[in-house]
C-alpha cells in the first residue's frame, strides 16, 4: 500500500512540475507578444504623430519682388506641434564661403 501512495504521490509531482513547465512557457510567449504589439504601436503612434509638410513657393507674375509661400500638412497630425516659420532676407549672403558644414 506504501508502495502505491509513492508512486502515485511520484506521478502527482510529475504532472504539477509538466503543468508549472507549461504555465511558464506560456507567460514567456505571451510576454513577447506583448512586447512585439507594444513595439508596433509605439511606431504607429510615432509615425501619426510626425507630421509631413509640403512647401511651395511661386513669384508672382505681377511683381518679382513678392511671392506667394503655401505650407501643407500632407501626413500625421498636429496634436501637440506649433508650426512657427521665419522667413529671412538673405539675398547676398554667401553661406558656403567657408566650405560645407560639417556633419
């Protein structure tokens, strides 16, 4: 009868340690999952967010001296950006006079 109880106690905490084994591999697969969607919507977010901006600039016909300056958000979404432009006056100015700018 002893005999019996061992084993059966044997087979007991064999099939809880292939359960706890399972359970554990489980968690591991579902941990990356959740990683891996975690990963994709942080980049689908980003990729909303990023605003892309489509800029043209004609000169008027009727004067050389003014043109008209058109900015267009093509893709993503301004949710929390303030779009600030500044246009300069640099007719003259020589920016390369001292090679190209370092990276």
């Amino acid at each position: 009868m002893d005999l019996a109880v061992a084993i059966i106690g044997a087979v007991a905490t064999l099939a809880a340690a292939a359960a706890a084994i399972g359970s554990w591999n489980a968690a591991v697969k579902a941990n990356e999952s959740a990683s891996s969607m975690a990963a994709i919507e942080r980049d689908r977010r980003h990729d909303e967010l990023s605003p892309d901006f489509e800029i043209a600039c004609t000169v008027k016909e009727t004067a050389a001296d003014c043109a008209d300056l058109g900015l267009v958000l093509t893709g993503g979404r301004l949710e929390r950006y303030a779009v600030t432009m500044t246009i300069l006056d640099e007719a003259g100015q020589d920016h390369w006079s001292r090679g190209l700018p370092t990276a």
